[in-house]
C-alpha cells in the first residue's frame, strides 16, 4: 500500500477532490445521500459564506499516492467561543475510508493546527457549527437520514474513538409514521388549552421570509439559549438561511404560536427532500431539473428541524397545541415525521414526544479530546 500523505487544501483541484471525496466512499445502492456540489461549495467559501466572516478553516486531505483517501476541516468559530468563554475548536465535513492511519493522520493534523491558534479542546462533528448539520451517526443505521441530518458508516466510530476523541453529548432522531397509534390525549389537552382563548397560531410567509427569519432568530436565542452547544446566529448567516430556505420550505409547516399578542414559540417542519436528493446526486442541471419534476412526488415525509417556546410559556399547554398542529397537518399527507435532533439529556422534550408515540430511531455523537 502507498504511503500516506496529509496536506493541506490550498488549490481548486484540492477543493474539488475535498468535495468530491464521499461519492468515492458511499455507493448509490448506500443509505447516503448526496448533498448538492454547489451548496457544499458555498458552505466551506470564506469570501462568501457568512458564517466565516467570524471564523477559520483549515481542510486537509490524506492521499495514499493518486488517491484520496480522507478528508476533514478544523474550524474555530470564535463567536462560539466568545459566548461560551471557551478556547474550542471543531472537527467536521470528516469522511475516510476504513483506514486508521489516514483517520489519524487528519486528526493529527486538526489538532496541530488548532494547538497553534491556542485552542484547548476540539470537538465534533460540526459542519460546521451547531447551527448547520452536526453529529456522527452511532446507532439507527437501518434507517435513511432525513434532510440536514448525516448517515456514516458504522466503522466511523471507531475510527474517531482510536484517535482518543470521547463522548461529549449524544444526540436523538424519533420517528412518528402514519401507521403509528397517536395518543388522543395530547388531542383532547390540545383542545382544552385552545378553548381558553388566549393560544393561537399563524403560518409563516414566504413573502415576508426576511422578518420572519428574523423573528426565527429572535425565538431561537430566547427559546434554545440554555442549551448545550447554543451559539446565536448573525444577521447575515439568518439572510444566508432564508434564502436556502425559500427553496423548500412550505408555509403551513412553518408556524408560530401566539400567547395573547406574544409571539411565544415557534415549529419549523421541512419536508424530506432526500429521496430526490438521491435522484440528484449532487447536481441539479438541465436533467436535475427534469428529475424534480418528475420525482417531486417521492417526497412523503417530514423533519421537525425546530421546536421552541420559551421559557416563561412553557407551563401553559403551548407544547401539546404545537404537537397537535403537526399531527393534524401531517395526518393523511405524510408517511412519517422525524424530530430532532435532540439532546439526550432534554427530557421534557423526549419524554414529550416518546409519549405522544414517537420511538428513538438514530442515535448521533458529538466527540471531545482536550489539547
């Protein structure tokens, strides 16, 4: 077998092969769906993505003479650390094949790098922070990954945990399908809350998706500041996602909930476009374009992406009508529902949904090692 090498990208061939490197890994016949060339592009641009306008990157390949065998990104996301008072730096975008001396050469090479910047700790996956796709699938990996959510091999852990990366936090999926027993309960609760008055919702607007992504925002560091790994977004990475949102999202599974004439949370349900991301296999084109018209139809599911009340509601039935709501417009639509991702420890919100007949299906790790 060829040597080793671990090099740092620093041309567009290296980044053409950085991007490319997991169509080498997963067949078409996998559980891995492709995401678009161009949106992964964008993502790791500097000039252009806004998330790095207030971080650093740093990708590397590993090669075996001709061949790429392995990819990874160290990242400093320095607001993070700002606000968390911590000196961190992440892994992500991590593929390999079943190789541990590629897989400790890439790590090698992040944690040297962040050791340089003055970094403490590392931890990942985060692609490239907690606001974007996270996690390394550890368990669940029968079942396809829903939109924004990743699927590796099972060989991966090994790979990150040989390399002295530990746990840090898990993270869960639960699927509700159309064939699961709904609990009437959170019906009749959801309807007793309603009848008082005070509780109501509106849709979201694809005309107005500016403001609404800001209130989106303003929701999100109020609902969701307490919780593991919280970093708020900017105002440019909120613009950034509106207009990714745009192109999939529905505006009657996006939905805010009012108490009185407060905007107290907030369901964001986006339908589960990997199917026909699978047809696309990383293009779009002339024939991508085809493909989504005449496949649109293989789309019959749906991931809970976001679900926030705040605080000082929460006590006030505001989740059961939340729930109810999605019930009602995923009933007869939609094959399945998938929530998360949720932390492990968010008990309220997994006994919540286990009680409504939700089961964990996917289990994903975020991994630490100390500098």
């Amino acid at each position: 077998m060829s040597g080793l090498d671990v090099v740092r990208v620093d041309s567009k061939q290296d980044m053409a092969q950085f991007i490319d490197l997991p169509w080498a890994i997963y067949p078409r016949d996998s559980l891995w769906v492709p995401p678009l060339k161009r949106d992964v592009r964008r993502l790791l641009d500097t000039e252009k993505h806004p998330f790095w306008a207030f971080s650093e990157q740093a990708l590397f390949l590993a090669r075996r003479g001709s061949t790429i065998v392995g990819r990874i990104a160290g990242i400093i996301d320095n607001n993070y650390n700002r606000y968390h008072n911590e000196k961190a730096a992440a892994w992500g975008f991590f593929e390999c094949m079943e190789d541990r001396d590629a897989a400790r050469g890439l790590f090698s090479a992040v944690e040297q790098w962040a050791a340089v910047k003055g970094m403490e700790l590392i931890r990942g996956p985060l692609n490239p922070s907690t606001n974007y796709e996270v996690g390394l699938l550890i368990d669940g990996y029968e079942y396809a990954p829903t939109i924004m959510m990743p699927w590796n091999y099972s060989y991966y852990p090994s790979l990150v945990e040989a390399c002295g990366f530990e746990k840090e936090k898990d993270l869960l999926a639960l699927l509700i399908t159309s064939r699961d027993p709904i609990n009437d309960r959170i019906h009749r609760l959801a309807e007793r809350v309603k009848r008082k008055g005070k509780v109501w919702s509106r849709n979201g607007s694809r005309k107005n998706v500016q403001s609404e992504m800001k209130l989106i925002a303003d929701l999100y560091r109020s609902a969701w500041a307490d919780n593991w790994g919280f970093v708020p977004t900017t105002e440019e990475e909120n613009r950034e996602m509106a207009k990714n949102l745009l192109r999939i999202m529905k505006e009657e599974l996006t939905f805010f909930i009012y108490y009185e004439d407060e905007c107290a949370g907030l369901v964001m349900m986006l339908p589960d476009i990997n199917p026909l991301l699978k047809r696309l296999n990383g293009k779009i084109g002339l024939t991508g374009l085809f493909k989504y018209l005449w496949y649109r139809n293989d789309v019959r599911g749906l991931r809970g992406a976001m679900f926030g009340v705040k605080k000082e509601y929460r006590k006030l039935g505001l989740p059961l009508v939340a729930f109810d709501h999605v019930y009602s417009l995923a009933n007869g639509r939609y094959d399945y529902v998938e929530f998360g991702w949720n932390l492990e420890d968010n008990m309220a919100i997994n006994k919540f949904e286990l009680d409504m007949g939700a089961r964990i299906t996917k289990r994903y790790r975020i991994y630490r090692k100390t500098l």
